[in-house]
C-alpha cells in the first residue's frame, strides 16, 4: 500500500513538474509573439504610408533612426536592467513608453490626414524607436533568466520558443495588409500601423509586468563604464583579420534596412500601372513580403550544415552573392508575369540575411575570449544593425529620390520613377562589397590548415 501511495504521489508530482514546464514556455512564447509582432505590424509597410503621406523623401530617416538608437539605447538599458531594476519589469516600463509614443504618432496621423509634417510625426516615431530596439535583447534576456531558474538548457530550449516571435511578426504583418479602415483602405497604407503596434506595445507591457521576478544580480567584480558599455570590445580592432571581419560587417550592413524601408512602397506603385493593377501582387504587398520572413524561419536550419561544409568566409560570400539577386530580381520582377521574381528575391532574403547575421554572430564567438564575448556581439550589432544600417537608409534615401518622385494619380499618392535602376544600384553595390570581402578577407580555415602543416 505504501509503494503503491508511493508511486501515485510521483505521478503527482510529475505531472504537476509537467505542467509547470507547459506554462513557463507558453509564457515566453506569448512574450516573443507580442514582442515581434509588434515590430512587424509598421516595420515593411511604414514606407508605403510615408510616401502617401507626402514623406517619401524622409523615408530613409525614419528607418536609419531605428540604426541610431541601437548604437546607445541597449547599452543603457542592460546596465538599468542589470544594476538597479529587474529586467521583466524593464522590459514593461520600456514597452509602455514605446507604445504609447507609437499610439500618439498614429493618433496624428489620423488627425493630421494629408497634413502630416515630418517635424511632429518624426520625434512621436523615433521616442518610440528608442525605447522599443532595447526590448529585442531584454526580452531575450529576460527569457534566458527564466529558463535558467526553471532548469532549462537555454541553448537547446530557446530556439523553438523564439521560432514563436518570427510568427508574431508574420501575423502582424498579414494583420496590417488585409485590415481595411473604414473607407476600405489597407492598414498598410494607413496610421492604422501605428496604431495596431501601439497597441500591441500597451498589452505587452502589462504582459511583461507578470512574468516571473527576473531578479537584479550583483557583480561579482566592478566595472568600469567602458566595460559596462561594451567599449572595450574595440580593442578586437588591433587585430587586422577582425578588423577586416567588422568593416565588412558595416558595408553589409548597409543593406539591411534597404527593402524593409523601400519594397512596399515599389510593389504598391504597379497599383497604378493599368497592367498591373488589380494583381495579387500590386494589392497585397505585404503579404508577399512576408515571404521573406517565411524563408528567414527556415534559412535558420541551414547554417549549422553551410557552416561545417562551406567555412564563414565562404557563408559570407553566400550572403552578399544573395543579396545581388534580392535587390536584382526586383528590379527585374512585376506583380503580372514577373511575380516569380519578386517571389524568389523573398526566398533567398533567407539565405541573405541568416547567413550574414547568425553566422558572423557565430564567428565573432569563436573568435573572442569569454570575457569579452558579450562585448563583441554588441559590436558586431552595433557595425550591423546600429552604424551599417543607418548610413545604408540614408544613402538608399538619396538613391530612391533620384531616381523617384511621388505623383497623385486617381487621388492617391504613389512613389513612381525608375525603380528598375534603384534595385541595379543596390545590386551592383553588394557585388562590388562580395568581390572586396573575396580578395581581402582571409579564410580562417586556410590559416587553420596552414598552421597544421607547419
């Protein structure tokens, strides 16, 4: 009777283990929905409202601001996070004020209606942007926590819960393109962006605010400000292979933003081409961009394959070859007959932006000590997503506008001109950047094999 109560009171105690491991994912799971999905309801079609607003000029400010708040923002929020509050309630405080500065940038657009100045709108949207980019870290940080105190492998457990924020991205994004105000116009033509991500951003923060206590840990060792900051990863700059490595890092950064910024609005203009208007392609242009975020999901799972087979200079190669071909099938596609172009540059933006981000983030730690792992991930952000980008929309901003100008036709604005040699720029502009990388980076395998020999 006693074994017999014995095992009952196992099976309990399993089952309870179970479900508490049930809950404490599909928790993170909401977070990393909310959190991407947040980013995803304006991030690809807030350039077809600006160019419909009379900003299209200004298209490239809005999204460099997103590069420039990356360079300082996340240091100064992980240092509050780390030292003085805890980071799920961080995570809260920043998603409240990101969320409602998004709210009041929708809320004067829809006030302002064709009225909009760049002057008020721009300070709503980067408020909002300075404190949202921090969050993309913090969540992750806050899911490592919370992992680790319920005993979980992060390595092995977080992918297939941060798998669950690419979808929120999704969902928000085919959100937006199929929503229609009421005067029958798309979200992703309207401030109705803003305003879904603004509410996101609201249900977010009161989420974040009930997740289990990621508390403050004290350092076992104090630091200066430059460690704090990450400043002493600079110093990877004496050695000329990681020099090289991050200066590339930076002209390839440049074309990160470049689509997020300028697809929309030059797939939403065959609209007003009579021989493309009314195609699957020309009305639903995010939808069709959400392809690419499809293929990212997946171009995820080769890597640990092209890494062992090919090496990193030769995964690098890849991803600036890949981006010739997204930039160049665009300017080569249409949404009639030419749509299996646009369809296949949204295919291989997984191989240009996985193989580029996720394998130089792996180089950079087999690169670097321990003590400065950390340091030099944020560097490599910071040459990426903070500086590469943000001179990559400004130039992008100077190429669409030669090459482009906004027309009222039918009484809706449209970004028309010659797309075509907008995309061959950005095209000719990674080949050159693949070509440089080829002659100057040395293969570490090489070296590698070299020292073996000797």
């Amino acid at each position: 009777m006693k074994k017999y109560s014995y095992i009952c009171s196992r099976h309990i105690i399993d089952d309870i283990m179970q479900t508490k491991s049930a809950a404490v994912r599909t928790r993170l799971i909401i977070m990393n929905f909310l959190q991407f999905a947040i980013w995803g309801a304006y991030l690809t079609s807030m350039g077809n409202y600006l160019g419909k607003a009379g900003l299209g000029e200004n298209i490239g400010w809005f999204y460099s601001m997103q590069g420039i708040v990356s360079i300082f923002m996340p240091a100064i929020i992980g240092i509050i996070a780390d030292k003085f509050m805890p980071a799920q309630k961080v995570l809260s405080l920043c998603h409240g004020i990101a969320g409602v500065a998004m709210l009041a940038a929708g809320y004067y657009g829809m006030t302002a209606g064709a009225s909009v100045e760049f002057g008020i709108l721009f300070p709503l949207y980067s408020l909002s942007v300075a404190f949202f980019m921090p969050t993309i870290a913090l969540s992750n940080s806050v899911a490592y926590s919370i992992l680790e105190d319920n005993g979980y492998d992060t390595v092995r457990d977080f992918p297939p819960i941060r798998v669950f924020g690419t979808i929120g991205f999704i969902c928000s994004m085919l959100f937006v393109n199929f929503m229609r105000d009421g005067d029958g116009v798309q979200f992703q033509s309207t401030y109705w962006q803003f305003l879904t991500s603004g509410f996101l951003g609201l249900v977010l923060m009161l989420y974040a605010f009930t997740l289990p206590n990621c508390p403050v840990k004290a350092a076992k060792e104090k630091k200066s400000i430059a460690d704090a900051l990450g400043l002493k990863a600079f110093t990877l700059f004496k050695n000329k292979d990681m020099a090289v490595f991050f200066i590339f890092s930076m002209l390839l950064g440049v074309a990160l933003q470049i689509t997020n910024g300028y697809a929309n609005p030059f797939i939403t203009s065959f609209k007003a081409i009579p021989e493309f208007a009314g195609t699957f392609g020309a009305e639903n242009a995010n939808a069709l961009i959400s392809i690419s975020q499809v293929s990212e999901t997946l171009g995820i799972l080769l890597i640990p394959f092209a890494m062992k087979r090919f090496g990193i200079k030769n995964v690098m190669l890849i991803a600036m070859i890949a981006w010739v071909f997204r930039f160049g099938l665009f300017g080569l596609g249409d949404p009639g007959a030419g749509v299996w172009m646009f369809i296949l540059s949204m295919i291989v933006y997984g191989v240009a932006f996985d193989f580029f981000n996720i394998s130089g983030s792996l180089y950079v730690n087999q690169k670097t000590t321990e003590d400065i792992r950390s340091s030099a991930q944020g560097l490599f952000m910071l040459m990426t997503n903070g500086l590469g980008a943000s001179i990559g929309m400004i130039g992008a901003q100077a190429v669409v506008n030669g090459f482009t100008h906004t027309e009222d036709i039918g009484g809706v604005i449209y970004t028309m001109g010659d797309w075509s040699t907008v995309w061959y720029i950005f095209a000719g502009y990674a080949l050159l950047v693949a070509i440089l990388f080829a002659l100057i980076f040395k293969d570490p395998r090489k070296d590698t094999a070299s020292a073996r020999k000797d």
